[in-house]
C-alpha cells in the first residue's frame, strides 16, 4: 500500500513538473520578446533615444506569464518561486502607477561622483532630494541625451523614478541658451513621480520668456 502511495505521489509531482517547466519557458520567452521591443509586447516611440518604462499601462501577457508561473510554483510548493512572481507584479504595478521605491533610494555623493566623470559634464549638485542640477559646457552637451546620459549612470545606485535631472549650458550667454532642461529620469518629458512636486531651476520662467519675445517682436 504503501508503495503504491508513494507511486502515485511520485506521478502527481512528475505530472505537474511539466506545467510548470511550460510557465516558466512562457516567461522566458515573452520577457525576451519584450526586451527585443517586439510590437505586441513593447510600444516604441519613434525617435525615442531611451524606452520610458514608468507611468505605463501594465503589459496583459507578462502579468499574465507571472500569474501562471506563480500559480504552478504554489501548486508544486515552491513557495519562493510563487513569491518571487508576485513581487514582480507588484513591482510593475507600482512602476505603472509611477510610485517611487523607497527600498532603493540613491545616494547624493554617490551619484555626483558617477555623473561628474561624464563627458561635457562640468558639475552636478542636488537642489533638494529629488532634484538634480547638471551644468555642461556647450549648447550641444544641453540636450535630453545628456539628461539620458546622467539617468543612465545613476541607474545602478538605485531607483531613478526618484530623480528629476535639470541639464543648465554653463557657457550660456543668452536667456534662451541658459533655459534648463528638465525631465524625470523614467518618465516622459513634463511628467513626474507620484507625490513628486515639480521645481523651476530657471530664475525667469520658460512663459514669462514667450511674453518678452512676442513683445519684441510686436
């Protein structure tokens, strides 16, 4: 009887370690799928000189691929495995919801130390906690591939959600040159973090600017 209990438990877990080898190769496959930017996985912005992964809807099949996998993990007691899938969409909810992940924040030498080695940086220094001021040398060094530049050497210390880069051209010899540019690290231009308040680094602001130009030109 005995024997024949131990068979049947042995063909029970055989029969459920094949669902889940099937679960996780899903997840492999549509994980690389999506970093490929294949379309039904990942939208593109045409142009875009890095994907925006925050503030974004939830992606249907990699919740879903998480949700499977989770389920068979349960189902064959890997309770770690099933954990494992369900910090990952909570993750990607909080990602979408564009809220910060307060476990990871970044350290503020730190970060100046990565982003002052960068080419056409001259210096870095926080505003406040959230905000960041890079001044470069050069109108061409004043652009969002800087800012992209930046967010990427940031990205290893911690959550970037966290960080909004101002970029200011210290060589700047009129109002318009010195405006600064301003985004959050893992958002779309003009957008910003949950809770994150917006902060103008320009002493006369980019609308009091169009004003003075359309006086003159009248």
């Amino acid at each position: 009887m005995g024997a024949t209990m131990g068979r049947v438990d042995e063909s029970a877990a055989g029969g459920l370690r094949w669902p889940r080898a099937i679960a996780h190769l899903a997840i492999v496959v549509v994980f690389v799928l999506v970093a490929l930017g294949y379309a039904p996985f990942r939208e593109r912005a045409a142009g875009a000189a890095r994907p925006q992964q925050a503030g974004r809807p939830l992606n249907p099949v990699v919740t879903a691929a998480h949700i499977a996998a989770a389920r068979v993990d349960a189902l064959t007691g890997d309770a770690e495995g099933a954990k494992t899938h369900v910090e990952a969409i909570a993750h990607d909810l909080m990602r979408s919801a564009r809220v910060q992940d307060v476990t990871r924040p970044i350290d503020r030498e730190a970060a100046r130390a990565a982003v002052r080695p960068l080419p056409g940086v001259r210096a870095a220094i926080w505003l406040d906690a959230a905000n960041l001021a890079v001044m470069v040398d050069g109108a061409s060094n004043r652009t969002m591939a800087m800012v992209d530049r930046v967010c990427d050497a940031l990205a290893p210390l911690g959550d970037t959600l966290a960080v909004v880069v101002h970029v200011q051209d210290a060589t700047a010899t009129t109002a318009g040159a010195a405006t600064t540019l301003s985004r959050n690290c893992d958002l779309p231009e003009g957008q910003l973090a949950f809770m994150q308040k917006r902060r103008d680094v320009d002493v006369v602001s980019p609308d009091l600017r169009r004003v003075f130009r359309a006086q003159q030109a009248r």
